[in-house]
C-alpha cells in the first residue's frame, strides 16, 4: 500500500463493539399427554353351522321281484 507524501496520517476509528453470541441449547423433556380411549365393541355375526341328519330302513327284496332281462339276438 502506498502513502501520499502530502497528507496527513488520519486517527483510526473506533466503533461500537461488534457482538457476537454463542448460542447452547440443551433438550428440556416437555410432556405432552395423548390420551387414547380403546372401545370394544361386540359384534353377533350369525354364521352359518351346517348339519346333517340321517336316518335308515331296511327293506326287503324278493328274488322273485327281480326282472329277469332278454337276450339280445
């Protein structure tokens, strides 16, 4: 940097001091309550149950009730 011969040397200025903060945060537990309410509903579906009943008999059968069949020619 070059000085001009013919001038004077000048005073500094001094200003106000510049701040500078530094910030810390530190995590602080907030609770927040969420209440939940559970409801049970009950709920009758029919389905359907299938069932089978059965019953027997016996019955008779005569030879002589049987057919006798032709002979194909």
């Amino acid at each position: 940097m070059a000085y001009c011969h013919n001038c004077p040397p000048l005073s500094p200025i001094v200003t106000d001091p510049t701040q500078v903060y530094n910030n810390y945060y530190y995590p602080q537990a907030q609770p927040i309550v969420h209440p939940v309410e559970v409801i049970n509903k009950h709920h009758c579906v029919p389905v359907p149950q299938h069932f089978v009943t059965y019953s027997s008999k016996d019955e008779i059968v005569m030879v002589s009730s049987v057919k006798k069949r032709k002979k194909r020619k």
